[in-house]
C-alpha cells in the first residue's frame, strides 16, 4: 500500500485559521509541532508557498477559491444546519432564533463533531512519478472515497525526499446536507475497527499501483501495534501446536525430539511440572505452556505423554529429512483451495508485483474491483489466470463510483459472479482431497525411509487413509445426487415453460452443473490414485513379509 494517514478535524477555529497564514507570506511555513498539534491552522500547512511550488499543486473541488476554502466548507454546513432547523439559538437582544456558529462543534449526540477530515498519502522516492501526477493520483483517490459529494482541497508537497498529498474534505455533502459515515464498527472482541480508513488505504493501493507505483510498507513497530494480545497468542499456539504434531510423528526418542524441535526452530524446556515451547523464528517473548494447547486435553504435549507416544515410533529420519519435509507440508498446506476458477484477461483491471485487481460488478448496478493476492493465482499459458480460492476467503470489493458502496465478498460469491460473466466452469475442491493428498504423501515419506511395517506410525497413517477413501466414496454419491438433482429441475424448467426468465435459470443450472461434475471428476481421479497406491503398498508389504518369513525359515533349516 501506498502510505497513508487520517485525522478528524473538530473545531472551527483549526478549520478556519487559514486566511491570515494564506495572505502573510511570512506566516507560510508552519512549524511541524503546530500541524501535529491536532491540526492547528491545517489550510496554512496545506497550501504553504514553499511545499507547494508557489501553490501550482493546490486544488479544489466543488470550491470557488482554495484559499477561503475553510469559509466555503462552513457555508456548506450552514447551508445544511438551515434546511434541517439545526443549530438555531434565541437571541434575548434581537428576540429572534438566529444561527449559531459555534454550535456546529457539537453533534446531535452531545459530542463532539467532526467538521473535516485530513488525509495524508506519501509516495517512494523510487516512483519516479512527477508532482503533477501524484496530485493527480489523490484527486482519485478522494473522489472516489467521497463519491464526489464533497468539497475538498488537495496539495501535493514536494518539500520531503518523498511526495506526499495532503487533503480535506469537507464532512458535510454538498449534495445532501448529511455527514460523512466514518465507519468504527465494534467487533465481537470488543475491538473497533477502520473500516473507512481501510477503504482509503486499499483505494490509494489501487489507484497508485495501477500509475507505477511503489507500495510503502508500514513500520513493523507500527503494524505490530495493530494486532491484539489475543491474536498474536493464538498464531503462535497453532505454529507450536503443528510443529509439535509433526515431531511426534518423526521422532524416534526423546533426545531426536529435541535435535529435531531446535532444527525446527521450537524452544523445548521439560524441566517444570509442565512442558514449555517457544517459537525461536518468531517474535514470541514468553513461553506457551502445553497445556494451553489444547484445552480438552491440556496434557497432550506434556513430557510423559511424548514419552508414550514416541516409544511407538520405529521410523528414523534424519534431522534434515524432517525439516524438508515439515517446510513442504506448511507450503502445501498455505497453498490449499478449496474453489478454482479461470478468469480472462478482458476481466483484469492491472496486475502489479503483489497481485491482480479484477473488474466485478456486484449487484444489478454496481461495478468495481477486487484485488488478489499473487499467491492465490497462477498465469497460463494463454493469458488466462487461475484462481485458486478458499470457503472462508474475504475480498474487499471496491466500487468505483464512491467508497459508500464498498463491502466485503466472500470467496463462494466472488467465484461464481467471475464465472458468470465469462462461461468458465469453476471447479469445487472437495475437503477430503486434501486430506488424502496430506496422508498419501506422509505414507511415503514414511515409506522411502524403510518404514514398511511394524509401529504405529503407519498404522495410524493407513488407517486414517482408508477412513479418508471410504469418505470420499459417500462424497462421490451425493455429488451424483446433486446432479441428478440439477438436471430434474431444468427438465422442469423446460417442461412448465413459464419462466420470464427461463434461458438465463437454465444457463445458471447449467454452470452448476458442470461445476459439480468437475469436482466429481477431480475428487474421482484422486481417490482412484490413493485406492491404486493403497494396493500397490500391500503388495510391497506381503512380498516383504514372505521374504522375511522365508529368510527365517532358512535360518531354522541351519
């Protein structure tokens, strides 16, 4: 992301001390303490001689002369304040209600209002953009945030080795007399999220990146700050918990644990009544007790458990084996999907280094752009990108006529709304392919390093592979079903002959089912393999079994 900042904007002196500094040249060159100072005498700041170019960056929109902007945003909310009865006091002298200025400080809740909002977007050196065009690129930026329902003056400053825009914008619209929703929702964590200024930030991104340029990121104190106790606990359990998981599988005794923990960068310390773990490729501070783990069984990571579980193992691998195969599991694992679909490049607004923003339209009249990860897409060989998708996937989807109608798209939504516009057939991962691949692929791990037989390692393993199979055939039933299903209800479709709509109903039961036949056949071709490979492992087993027996006979014989 481009680098970005807000501030509020609350009373009408901050807001209207700009006139002076604007006349008196002597008065340009703010001291940083008096902006910082919550936004003293911003307009002087924003359009200061010296940062400005002679004031060639300033603009404005929706305002006759940027500089008795600060008067034109006010008579825009006594505009407003009139034709709602609002801000009205009885004046004992005159005897008559007259229009209180002062109170436009006040919202209707007894606090404090917002009267403007000041944006800061700061761009990389590296950019190799000019003053013009980074002034340019925040004029987009705040039109479509605002919808192009407010005023605003924009000033680009070049005084920084980096340029960087600075805007306000009027909280009242011009059009409607209503104040701008700055959006703090409350979460179930009793958190409040940006949710505006996470539209500022992703709409800056977009619009920057598409000209060329660098995405700035924030400081790691910065970001870190951002994330809650709670969160950044619960990310370190699950990496100690898989981990840990994966130890217990390739570990022969408690002193390969160790060997193998340290390779893995895990922190292991048995020594109290209760084992402690720390991630040492992490910025975790403070151990994690295994009890915390896992709370229906706080005891499952504790020494003497280790100790039972690994006097089952008879697999031995070498510390570098486990470590290889640990970093390709969490790659495939990161890499999962559970939905693919293609796009074309017709659906493509701009690609950059990080990702694509695609075109959307949501809804019957909204058209915008959703940005994906680079990780979640991969170029073929005609152009054509394929998507690769998760169930719980969130999407912010920007809609270029004004930010009021940006909304979250999940991963489900996003696929078939792609697919609907140009034809393709999206393919649903079903989740126990994933399942079978992990398992399959632990078998030979196991397997191409002599484990063929005896401990519970490969017991555990084909057991729960022959559970994944069986579900798998269940699962091949109801897709059948599924399609029988789909093509009843066109065949009733076609039958009642009633629908307005009837072409575009059969042409979306048609999608769908093509969709669930591409998922049967994928989830069909990889429970044949595993079924293949499960047989061709018992072959390999008896025929080692009858080598062995065969050996001990010829012992006896001697």
């Amino acid at each position: 992301m481009v680098y970005t900042k807000h501030f509020a904007i609350h009373t009408i002196d901050r807001l209207r001390n700009s006139k002076d500094y604007i006349e008196n040249a002597a008065k340009t060159l703010v001291e940083k303490s008096e902006v910082t100072g919550h936004l003293d005498n911003i307009f002087p700041y924003v359009m200061n001689d010296e940062k400005t170019f002679a004031k060639q960056l300033v603009s404005g929109y929706m305002i006759h002369n940027v500089y008795e902007a600060s008067e034109e945003f006010i008579a825009t909310k006594q505009l407003a304040a009139k034709e709602n009865g609002e801000h009205f006091v009885f004046n004992p002298k005159t005897k008559r209600l007259e229009f209180s200025l002062k109170s436009l400080e006040r919202a209707r809740n007894g606090k404090q209002a917002v009267l403007a909002y000041h944006l800061i977007q700061s761009f990389s050196p590296e950019d190799g953009l000019s003053p013009e065009e980074v002034h340019e690129l925040g004029r987009k930026t705040v039109m479509e945030l605002t919808g192009g329902e407010y005023e605003f003056v924009i000033a680009t400053h070049v005084d920084k080795a980096h340029l960087h825009n600075h805007i306000v914008f009027n909280s009242t619209n011009a059009m409607t007399g209503k104040q701008f929703e700055w959006q703090l929702p409350r979460l179930r964590n009793g958190k409040v999220k940006d949710m505006t200024y996470e539209a500022f930030q992703k709409i800056s991104d977009r619009i920057a990146s598409k000209a060329g340029a660098k995405i700035i990121e924030v400081s790691p104190k910065n970001s870190h700050a951002k994330y809650t106790k709670w969160q950044t606990e619960n990310i370190f359990k699950s990496r100690i918990k898989s981990r840990l998981d994966f130890l217990l599988e390739h570990s022969l005794d408690l002193d390969d644990f160790k060997t193998k923990a340290k390779a893995l960068n895990l922190a292991v310390d048995f020594s109290g009544k209760w084992a402690t773990y720390r991630l040492l490729d992490d910025v975790q501070v403070r151990n994690t007790r295994g009890r915390n783990l896992v709370k229906s069984d706080p005891e499952r990571y504790n020494l003497d458990r280790i100790e039972a579980h690994l006097k089952k193992n008879t697999g031995i691998f070498s510390v570098a084996d486990v470590v290889n195969q640990y970093e390709e599991k969490i790659e495939t694992k990161k890499n999962d999907f559970d939905y693919q679909v293609t796009i074309e490049p017709w659906q493509i607004d701009h690609v950059t280094a990080k990702g694509i923003y695609i075109n959307v339209d949501f809804g019957l009249a909204q058209h915008g752009v959703i940005f994906i990860g680079a990780y979640k897409t991969d170029l073929l060989e005609d152009g054509n990108y394929n998507l690769y998708l998760k169930t719980n996937d969130y999407f912010y989807f920007m809609d270029t006529a004004g930010a009021a109608n940006n909304r979250f798209m999940k991963g489900p939504t996003l696929m078939w709304q792609l697919s609907l516009y140009n034809g393709t057939v999206p393919i649903a991962k079903e989740k126990v392919i994933s399942t079978i691949n992990e398992l399959t692929e632990a078998i030979n791990f196991l397997a191409s390093h002599g484990v063929t037989e005896g401990g519970e390692q490969l017991v555990r393993l084909e057991q729960q592979l022959l559970e994944a199979v069986q579900e798998a055939k269940d699962r091949l039933k109801e897709l059948d079903n599924k399609i029988r299903e789909l093509n009843d209800s066109a065949k009733e479709l076609i039958v009642s002959n009633i629908s307005d709509y009837q072409d575009e109903t059969l042409e979306q039961i048609k999608n769908q089912i093509g969709s669930v036949q591409a998922s049967r056949r994928l989830l069909k071709e990889i429970n044949d393999d595993a079924i293949r490979e499960i047989g061709e492992y018992q072959v390999i087993l008896v025929n080692s079994n009858k080598v062995d027996e065969s050996w001990k006979g010829k012992r006896n014989l001697k």
